[in-house]
C-alpha cells in the first residue's frame, strides 16, 4: 500500500490523500485549499469552470497545482473512490471536478449538510454517485478495507479512517477534538481501534496558536448562560448554522436563562434535517415550544426563487415577527450573520444589548464582518467574544497517538509541522512533502 498527500503538509486546508495497491485507489477528502503556499488567502474564484468542460479544466488546473493530479478521479469510467470525511468546504470542495461515475463515500449527515447548503446559497455541488457509511462498520473498496469512525468536531458527522490493505495499516484523522459535545464517541474509539497502527496522518490545525486545554462545549454553555443573565437587552449571537454543538449550547443556555432561542429558517431546516437521521436535537416542533423562526427577507426572496417554497412554510407556524422581537427585545436571543444587518436595526432599542461572535477569530479580517461588528458597536452594543476551537488541544492530540499507539506519525493540516517531534516524543515522526510517494 502506498500513499500520497497532495495538500496539507504545509497548510491548514486543502487536504486531499491519495492512498493506492496495484488494483485499487482512493482519496481520502477532496478540499478547496483555503491559503496559497506562501500563506496568502486563497480565492475559490479560481476553480470557476464550465461543468460540460469540467474533465478539460480539471486537467488545466491540475498543470497550474490548483488541483490535485489524480486524473483517475476525473476521467470516466472513474478508477478511484472518493471519501469525504465532513462537511466543511476545505476536505469537500473540490468535488464537482470528480467524475459523475466516481464512487463518493461519506455519512448521511455529511451528504444532508452539502445539500442544504446548495439549497441556501449561490453555490452547487455535485455528489452524483454517493454511497453512505455508518461509524465502526468496516466497507471495502477492492483490496482495501476502509473503516470510518465517528469523530467529536465542530462540523456534524465527521469521521476518521482507518484504512488497510496488504496487512498494512494507514490512519487519518480526519479533524477532531475531544472538548466538544461527542467526547463519548472519542472514548468509544479509543476502547475499539485497532493498536499498533503503521502510520498515523494526524492534524495539527491548532499547534502554534495555543498551548493551553481548550474550553469545554459545557465551558461555552456557561459563559453564554452568564452572559444571558447579565445583559439587559437583546442577545445577538454570530455563529455558524452548521455548528450543531453550538447552536445546542446556546440553546441549553436559554433554557436556563428563561429566554426564547429564535433561528432563521435555514438553521431550523438543518437542525429539522439532521434530527431526522435519529439524531436529538432541538429544533422548531411542539417538543420544544421556546424556539422560534425568523424569515429574513433576503433569504426568504432567495429560496422562493428556486422553487423550494416548501423549506419556506415549512416552519410558518413557528413564525416570530420582527415586531414581537422588538417589543419583547430583554428575552430574545437570536442567531445572526453580517448579512442581516438591516433586520437588525428593527430588533428593538440595542444599546442595552450584547453581540457575541461565536467563530473563529481568524474571520475577524474578513471587512464584512469587521464593519458588521463596527457599526453594532458604535450602536451601544457590547462586543463578546465565546468560542472554544474545532480542532484538537495538544492533550486531544495526545490522546490521539496514545489510542492508536502508531508506529509513524505524519503531520498534516498544519503549519506547525516542525514542532510534532517535540510534541510527540517516543514515536517517529516523518515529514513528509506534498507529492512525496510512501511506501508502507
């Protein structure tokens, strides 16, 4: 068995593993990569291309190292699998350069996510052949078994691999924690994963940035409850509508604070969508009469123009005008993004209230949102910050090499790949170089 990481070496985003015996091949993520190699932003507008040239510009943008070269994901009759391991656009993002024949492994949820977000913004991607696995339940793809294992991540239903062939043994992370809401899973893989792995490809997203134990989920429930109880008007929080575990905390937050959680219609769609995979979750039903649901208009506009009226009335009865907000302003927390702004102006008397960002601070450049939590601000709100990371704190990390007991780590999803020796010491650590080939 052989393997090949085309990105992540070096950087945060992108990844994309290549893993191959003489009969079989599959990559592992496919991910628009979100910096250039010298650390500059990257731009998706330079993956832009005609669908019906599609297999032309994936080889043009291979030639230029936009895109991985792995022409077997391309052409057809496709001669790779592909398994995402999450939903966020860095591990998928490249994938409607795939072959529409090309096998796409991921989880329901995974798939649930990709739809819902073609369904709500500008953007389209093409899963036209997924095949779903579920967590524990080995699967094969010729001579090589695969073996997803659920994972604790700010994205929903994320996953690692094992993946075996030849009586050789490769594990990828994927991106994890252990301080969110899914640590029993962590523990559950822990008791169950096989030892002794050969190598082990593990990220390393926040080596760099902070040495300490990162906040619990249970640690952020808290501070939004403290922050619920001490501000006297509304409570505005940004946070991304796929955080599941977030939008949960806020929510227990409410409940204990006594105030109504009010989502927009997209994130009562996710929410709805996900707990119908069996998941619990809250979301708008007479389960849980303390949730509400706004219809900004632009969103509203947005969705009506592609047909999809159903995702619109489907929580009318949930309804929560922008009047009831601004006359019951002290007990409402609401979710909010940038693009709201002028809803929130008719929110009621602001000065009184307090606008938490709940992201990742690295966003903070984005201008959009700097002018979004400027012009907040210069409105009388208060400016909070509550967030604890995606990603693995050193201690998640050891945790992870202590579980698999590998016999070779590699570093990947990092910029800190110089410092795993002296992180990780009693097993070898290989450096290994984009486009490097590794024979196991």
């Amino acid at each position: 068995m052989t393997f090949k990481i085309h990105r992540g070496t070096k950087e945060i985003g992108g990844s994309c593993i290549e893993v191959w015996t003489e009969t079989s091949r599959i990559v592992l993520d496919f991910g628009m990569p979100l910096m250039n190699i010298d650390g500059t932003p990257y731009y998706a507008k330079n993956h832009k291309t005609v669908n019906s040239k599609k297999a032309k510009s994936a080889d043009a943008l291979a030639e230029r190292e936009l895109l991985p070269d792995i022409p077997q994901l391309f052409s057809s009759p496709s001669k790779a699998s592909l398994i995402i391991s999450h939903a966020h656009q860095d591990h998928y993002g490249l994938v409607n350069y795939v072959a529409n024949d090309c096998p796409v492994y991921l989880g329901k949820g995974t798939f649930k996510l990709i739809e819902l977000t073609n369904t709500f913004t500008n953007q389209e991607w093409n899963i036209a052949n997924p095949i779903h696995f579920k967590s524990g339940e080995p699967f094969t793809i010729g001579d090589i078994e695969i073996t997803p294992y659920l994972m604790d991540h700010s994205a929903f239903d994320a996953y690692a691999f094992m993946v075996k062939a030849g009586g050789k043994s490769l594990f990828y992370s994927g991106d994890f924690r252990i301080h969110g809401r899914k640590q029993k899973a962590f523990d559950w893989f822990s008791y169950n994963v096989e030892k002794g792995v050969d190598y082990l490809l593990m990220e390393g997203t926040a080596i760099g940035r902070e040495d300490h134990r990162f906040p619990t989920e249970d640690d952020i429930e808290n501070r939004f409850v403290e922050t619920f109880q001490e501000t006297k008007g509304i409570n505005l929080v940004y946070t991304s509508g796929q955080n599941i575990d977030r939008l949960v905390s806020i929510y227990r937050a409410c409940k204990k604070t006594g105030k109504l959680f009010v989502i927009d219609f997209y994130i009562a769609n996710v929410l709805a969508d996900l707990a119908s995979l069996g998941k619990k979750l809250p979301y708008p039903c007479p389960a849980f009469p303390d949730i509400k649901v706004r219809f900004p208009s632009r969103l509203t506009n947005l969705v009506m123009d592609r047909g999809k009226e159903k995702l619109v009335y489907r929580f009318s009865s949930y309804k929560i005008k922008t009047s009831e907000i601004a006359k019951n302003y002290k007990s409402i927390v609401t979710i909010v993004r940038p693009n709201m702004l002028a809803d929130i102006y008719h929110f009621g008397n602001l000065e009184e209230g307090t606008l938490i960002y709940s992201m990742w601070n690295g966003y903070k450049q984005d201008h959009k949102v700097k002018e979004f939590s400027d012009e907040l601000g210069a409105r009388g709100m208060t400016i909070k910050d509550i967030h604890t990371s995606g990603h693995a704190d050193i201690a998640g990390l050891r945790r992870m090499v202590e579980a698999l007991k590998p016999k070779n780590i590699v570093p990947i999803h990092t910029t800190q790949a110089a410092q795993y020796r002296s992180l990780f010491t009693g097993v070898n650590v290989q450096r290994v170089e984009a486009g490097e080939e590794v024979e196991i």
